[in-house]
C-alpha cells in the first residue's frame, strides 16, 4: 500500500468510480467526493476497502462545503497527490431557452467546481502532484443545445492551462481529459436514440467509449510516466476531434 493520496470528485459513479477503482487497484489511498451521498455510500460499500477510502458528501459548487470536504482529507490522510475534477452536470438546450439559474448552475459545478477544489487541493500537495480535469468534446467543438455545457468545457480547458501555469514551480501539473460520449447514466439522461446513432455514425472508432478507457487516461497523466506533459487537452473520444464532415461516408466505403 503506498501512501499517495487522490481525490476524485463526481466519484459515485460512472468515470469518477471508474477512476476511483484504477487508483485503488494501484494501491493508492482514495477519497471519493459526490453531491449524491446515497449513491457514493452504496458505491464505497460495494469497493470494500475501508483502510484506503474517505467518501465525502460535498457539492463542488459550494465554497464552505468543499473547504470542510478537503479538511477531512488533510485530516484522515495528511497529503494530497492527485486531484480529478470529474463532477459535472448537464443541461442540453437551446440557447434562447436556457434559463439564467440553468446556466449558472452549469457554470458553477463544471467551472466553479474545479476552481474551488483545485485552491483546496493545492495547498495538500506538498511533495508535488497531479490535477486532472475532466472536460468533453463538447468544449472543443460547438454543437446543438450545448450552450452551458460546452461554455463551461471549454473554460476549464483553459483554466487547465492556467493551472499549468502557476503550479509547474510547486511541482504540479494540470492537465485535461476530453472524452467523447462514454455511455453513463449522464449520457443515457442527455443522448436520445437519433443522438446515440448519430455517435456511431460520426465517431471513427464507431461506439461509445467505456468509463475504464477514460479511467486509464486518468491514471496515465497523473502518473510518473506523465512527468513531462502538463497544461494538454487528451481527447479520448474514439477519433472525433480528429475528423470532420465527410468522414462518414468515405469510413462506410473503407468498410466495403
Ligand atoms: N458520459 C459522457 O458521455 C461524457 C462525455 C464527456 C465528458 N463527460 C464528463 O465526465 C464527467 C463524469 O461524467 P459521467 O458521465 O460519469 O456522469 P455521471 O452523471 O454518471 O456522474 C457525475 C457524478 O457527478 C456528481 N455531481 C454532479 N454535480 C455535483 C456537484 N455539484 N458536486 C459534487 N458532485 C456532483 C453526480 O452526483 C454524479 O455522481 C463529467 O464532468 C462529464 O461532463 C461525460
């Protein structure tokens, strides 16, 4: 068992659990941070590693509430190593139809979030550490209904790049994870059936991608293999934010 420490918020379930469980499977000590305390508590007791987990109910959105959240950490822990910022909400609308409280809403958990977690988490990585945040394909392209969503992706990115900045002297390195659509239950809420083919059709790869394809992503960049590499974007989407209109037909005849 090592004594390095990571923190993964949105961590109930889907990426953020996956997430957990590659730490976890590495032999690290993992705090595992979600709004839904319900889920997260069913989901710790199914890891069944009371020594090496802290769950903690926090909305990242909230200033006191992630401030006591990183206190438990220092607390049970004593140091901080890795940081995900992989809480997040959707909201799918169009533009002229997103209310003021949506957009804010938006904004404050995919943005706000991870600013208020990564000032938290800063100061705990005293030998040095890893940010990672977890942005989507729709910060990197604009597309349909995406307004807040995509706004708030597309900031973090560059939120990324300035936590790049002002960390490399202490030691830390930020970097950024776009996936693609990876189906979980945000994605089942969100992708309608025309969406999901929509996806297939589009995506080189052709199928959604798993929650461990991003997990490992995850792994790797707060790794030591990783040493080198900070204020990156890593798309893991299967090829998307490779391609571009076309595509589709010309991969269909490669396929004949
Ligand atoms: N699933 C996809 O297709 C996809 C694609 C690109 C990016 N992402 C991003 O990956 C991340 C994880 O998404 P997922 O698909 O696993 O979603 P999910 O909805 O299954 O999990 C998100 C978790 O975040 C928690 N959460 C929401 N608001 C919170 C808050 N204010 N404070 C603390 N926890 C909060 C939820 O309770 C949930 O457990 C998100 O940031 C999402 O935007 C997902």
């Amino acid at each position: 068992m090592s004594d390095r420490t990571v923190l993964i918020t949105g961590a109930a379930r889907g990426i953020g659990l996956a997430t957990a469980k590659r730490f976890l499977a590495e032999g690290w000590r993992t705090g595992l941070l979600d709004i839904d305390g319900k889920t997260q508590n069913a989901a710790v007791e199914a890891l069944d590693r009371p020594d090496d987990v802290l769950a903690l109910t926090c909305d990242v959105a909230i200033e006191d509430q992630v401030a006591s959240a990183f206190e438990a950490v220092r607390d049970r822990f004593g140091r901080l190593d890795a940081l995900i910022n992989n809480a997040g909400v959707a909201i799918f609308k169009p533009i002229l139809e997103t209310t003021l409280a949506e957009w804010s809403r938006v904004l404050d958990v995919n943005l706000t979030g991870p600013f208020l977690c990564s000032r938290q988490a800063v100061p705990l990585m005293t030998n040095g550490g890893a940010i990672v945040n977890i942005a989507s394909i729709s910060g990197q392209r604009a597309s349909t209904l995406r307004v807040a969503y995509g706004t708030s992706k597309a900031a973090l990115m560059h939120l990324t790049k300035q936590q790049a900045a002002e960390f490399a002297h202490r030691g830390i390195r930020a970097n950024c994870i776009a996936p693609g659509p990876v189906d979980t239950a945000m994605a089942k809420a969100v992708h309608s059936p025309e969406i999901r083919a929509d996806y297939h059709d589009a995506i080189p790869l052709a199928r959604y991608g798993l929650e461990e394809e991003v997990a490992e992503a995850v792994w790797f960049l707060c790794s030591d293999k990783a040493s080198y590499i900070t204020g990156q974007t890593l798309a893991v989407d299967g090829g998307f934010e490779a391609t571009g209109i076309g595509l589709v037909s010309l991969r269909r005849s490669l396929g004949e």
